[in-house]
C-alpha cells in the first residue's frame, strides 16, 4: 500500500484519480452502477472528457461530505476507536481508494452514504446494496481492511444504520480481473461519432375532416318503454339453477324464448333504421372507417412489436457472437483447455423498452463474461506453467488435465504435489525392485558359480581321496610283507605305518590304537562307531572299547570332511 497525503476533494486528489483506477469507479466498471454506465467510463477514461459536474451535483457532493463528518464521531464511539480519512493506493499505484475512515491499524474501515430509505432499510437487515459492494471491495484490495463499516446516514442518531462488510479472495481477483478487460477495452477504445440526438416525435398524419353528425327526428310510436318493462320482468323470472329434469326442460325452451326477444330486439332496431336511410347510412359509414383505422392500427403495432423484437435479437446475438469470438481466441491460447462457459445476453435485456438501453446492458454483461472467462483461462495457463520447466514435464501424470485445469492454483498445485509424490513412490519402489531382481540375480549367479567349485573341489578331493587311499594301501601292503619277509634279526624293530590307508592286520597287530572316544575329542563332536563303518572304518572291541588303529585318523578326518560336503552340496541343489 502507498499512502497519498493528499485531502480528498482537492485539486491534487482529482489529479490522482485521474491516473488511476478508482474506487468510486469500481461498480461502474462492473456493469452494476444505476449513476454511470460501463461504456460512459470507457469512454471518459480514453478520451479524458469527464461529465460536467452541475451545481445540483455539488450540493449533493457537499451535502455528503458534510453528513460524513458528522456521521464519523457517532461511528467512533460506537466502535471506541477514533477514525482517519485516508486515501491510498495498491503496491503497483494503479488501484486508488479514498476511506472515509480508517482505524490507527487499518483493521477496520468507515464508508458513508447519503442517507436513502432504501438503502437503510437494506443495511439495517445486513446487507450493503450490490450497487456498493465493489467499491468496498476495492477499498479492502488497497487497504487491507478486515471489515469496513457501512453506514447510511443524514449525520444524526436518529437516521444511522450500519452493517459490518467482508470481502473474499474470489471477489478481489474478480474485481483485479474486471479492471484488467477494462484497461483493454480503454486501450481499444474507438471514438463514436455522436450526433446530437433530436427528440424523436410522431409525424404529423393527415387530419381527417371533423366528424360532425347532427340528426332531426323522433318516434311517432313506440310501445318500447312497456316491451322493455315486460321483457326484463319475464327474463328476470326464468331459473338459472338447473337441479331436476323439469328445470332442463324448461331452460331449453327458455332459450328458444330468449333467441326470439333477441331477434325481435334487433329486427325492430333495424326497421327502425330502415326508416331513418340516412341514420342507417350514417351507422355502415361510421363501422367501415373504425375497422379500416383498426385493421391498420392492428398491423402497424404487430410489426413495431416485431421490427423491436427482430432488433433485441440482433443486440443479443451481437452480445453473443462477440462472446463467442473472445471464448475461442481463449481457448487457442491456452491450447484448448477452455471449458464452456454460459452468458445471460437474452436476461440482460429483459424488461428494456429502448435500444440504447439494450445495448448498453449487453455491453455490460459482454465486459462481465470476458472478465470471468480472462480469469478461468489465466488460471489454466499457471496451472500448466507449472507442469513444465526446469527439466521436468509432469504432464503424463494429469491424462484428465483437461477436467482438473481449471482449478484454484492452490487446489491445483496440492494435486500436482500429490500425483508427483504417488509417481516417486511408485518409481521408487520399482527401482528398488529393479535393484533387488539384478542383486537375486547376481546372487543366485554367484551360487551357481561357488556351487559349482564347490562341486569341482568335491570331486577334487574324492578323486585324491581315493588316489591318496590307493597308493597308501599299496604301501601298507608292501610294508607288511617286507615286514614278515624279514629275517628274526630285525624282528624286534618296530613297524611304519602308512596314514591314511585301511589297515587289513589281525585284531593282534601290534600297531598303535585309538578309542572312539578319544577320535570324539579330537573331532570337537561327537561320532559313533555306526557312523564311521559307513565310512569304511571298522573298530575292534576290547573290554566294550572301540579301538581304530592310529594311522587310520587322518584318513577318518577326510572321509568325514568329504561327507559333509556332499551332503551340504545335496541340501543346496534341492534348494
């Protein structure tokens, strides 16, 4: 907000509305004045040329400055706070607003009004009349009022009335849009040739002769007093009321009665005429020129009826079609995304007798569509703006864009917000799915690969087992022969035994013995002697002793070493 230190009504505060959006000047500008049409400020605004002010004007004017002052300090100690007039325009020094009133904070306003029994009677119920409502909304845009206070007033307590007036979000961007297509229509603005417009009367029609009819003459005999007395006697006596079958018989020939007094009636008259040839003459002459004069008169107000029809019309469609024209250049630049949108030309005009008046109530509402239908397609433009930039198109995620685009821009943007978190949870959740298929992948290649050299190093190991095994007995074999081949000389010297290599001695061998529970030991677990002839080695007993012959452990160690891997690579391939 800018502050003007400038006193309403003097020469510097008209130099500053001059160059600025008032407003005083807001309801005109939405079509809703009853003081100043829409297209009368157009034009004032592009050509300067203001309504003159006439001195029934400016004792109006003054008269509400002065009721304003004295209104201020009744306001002011209703409310208990004192009030500051107070002129101000919007961050951009384009919207000018001239307060009545305002408190020390500007929380609160004070407009003031003539007083008008209407509009009291309206503000005493709790409404600001909608003549007013821009203005006070104008005022809220430039000074950031929370509330003005409207009071209808002739500066006594007698004739105060007040009511409390809030604005909205919607109507401030309305009232910014509406001076937006304003400033337009302004810059667009082509000057009318104005001819003088004569009062339009009648032309003058061909006076007919006056009518002049004078008749001499009189009854010479007549019973018609007596008939007239006679007949009203007997009409008044027949009965109406049909209830029994004898009132429907007697009605029925009541009616034949009836049809003859009537002809009776009407053929006395025209004898009577028929008497009187230039009376009779005078009655045909005077029924053919009425119905020539209503003949024309019916026709003639047919066609005003339909040439003012035809022309509403045409004032309407005009209305319409460049409504249309303006909805399409829309709709093209913003890609097609316009939704429908309905105008009220045909209301506008309703209950309008003139085509002034007409054209300019379809003027007003053609400002009032444009300025609606502006503000839809601004909304759907940011909407879709902010779908695209910095390197990301979030447009595959609104395929009802269509539908939605028209939103509030916070309605909008929340929805964007939440249609993008959705996308980067779900694009999360299937890149880490991604990620944990390539790392089972890599895993179960990995197994396959260690199952694999396992599997060969298995094989490995048997095969030198059974190498090892081999050539360990051939020399357990050898060396037992050499060992009996030997002479008694050297029988005392103690036999080599082979590891590794199944002993095939006599139980009486003298070679080295191991129990089982001593191999248990050894092994950190516990095996039994069942478990180790499976694997080839059998125990002789002494005294329920297991014994295994020494050399026999390190074979014992490997054949359980090998068991094991055979089983672990088992219970892996069946996995």
């Amino acid at each position: 907000m800018i502050i003007h230190e400038v006193k309403q009504g003097s020469p510097e505060w008209h130099a500053l509305r001059a160059n600025t959006r008032n407003a005083s000047e807001a309801p005109a500008m939405m079509g809703v004045s009853p003081y100043k049409s829409r297209s009368a400020l157009v034009r004032e605004k592009a050509t300067g040329i203001t309504e003159e002010i006439t001195p029934d004007m400016q004792r109006r004017f003054d008269l509400g400055h002065m009721t304003e002052a004295l209104a201020r300090p009744i306001l002011e100690a209703i409310i208990g706070e004192d009030l500051y007039p107070l002129v101000a325009t919007d961050d951009e020094g384009r919207l000018l607003a001239s307060s009545d009133g305002t408190t020390m904070t500007c929380e609160i306003g004070f407009e003031h009004k003539l007083w008008n029994a209407e509009f009291a009677a309206m503000v005493d119920a709790g409404e600001v009349p909608d003549s007013h409502k821009w203005q006070l909304d104008q005022q809220i845009a430039v000074f950031g009022f929370e509330k003005i206070i409207f009071v209808v007033s002739d500066g006594t307590t007698d004739n105060f009335v007040y009511c409390d007036y809030r604005s909205t979000p919607e109507r401030i961007a309305q009232l910014k849009a509406g001076w937006k297509q304003f400033d337009e229509d302004v810059r667009n603005y082509q000057p009318e040739v104005i001819e003088a417009k004569p009062i339009l009367t009648a032309n003058p029609i061909d006076n007919l002769p006056a009518l002049v009819v004078e008749v001499t003459g009189r009854v010479t005999h007549s019973n018609l007093v007596e008939f007239k007395a006679a007949a009203n006697a007997v009409i008044s006596s027949i009965k109406t009321e049909l209830v029994t079958d004898q009132d429907f018989v007697d009605a029925s020939a009541a009616v034949k009665y009836l049809k003859d007094v009537e002809d009776n009636a009407k053929r006395a008259k025209q004898n009577a005429l028929d008497q009187t040839t230039s009376i009779a003459e005078l009655h045909r002459a005077l029924d053919e020129v009425a119905k020539m004069a209503g003949d024309v008169r019916k026709a003639l107000d047919k066609k005003i009826t339909e040439e003012k029809d035809r022309r509403k019309e045409d004032i309407v469609r005009a209305g319409a079609d460049a409504m249309g024209d303006y909805w399409r250049a829309l709709n093209d630049r913003i890609g097609g995304y316009m939704p429908p949108f309905e105008s009220n030309f045909g209301g506008a005009v309703k209950g309008l007798k003139s085509l002034d008046s007409m054209r300019e109530k379809v003027s007003a509402e053609l400002a009032r569509c444009k300025v609606a239908t502006s503000e839809i397609a601004d909304r759907i433009e940011y909407n879709i703006k902010t779908l695209q930039g910095e390197g990301f198109d979030w447009r595959f995620l609104f395929p009802d864009l269509a539908s939605v685009c028209a939103k509030a821009k916070d309605d909008f943007t929340a929805l964007l917000m939440s249609r993008v978190a959705q996308h980067k949870e779900a694009e999360a959740k299937r890149l880490e799915a991604e990620r944990e298929k390539i790392r089972a992948e890599e895993q179960a290649k990995a197994k396959r690969e260690a199952d694999a050299l396992i599997l060969e190093a298995a094989q490995a190991a048997d095969a030198k087992r059974i190498a090892d095994e081999k050539a360990s007995a051939e020399q357990t074999t050898a060396a037992n022969q050499t060992q009996f081949e030997q002479p008694a000389a050297v029988a005392d010297e103690k036999p080599q035994p082979v590891l590794g290599a199944r002993i095939a001695l006599p139980a009486d061998a003298c070679l080295p013995k191991i129990k089982l529970g001593e191999i248990c030991t050894r092994l950190g677990f516990t095996v039994s002697a069942e478990f180790l002839a499976s694997l080839g080695f059998e125990a002789t007993t002494e005294k329920n002793a297991k014994l295994y012959n020494e050399a026999s452990f390190p074979a014992i160690c490997r054949r359980i070493s090998d068991h094991t891997l055979r089983v672990g690579m088992t219970t892996k391939l069946a996995a």
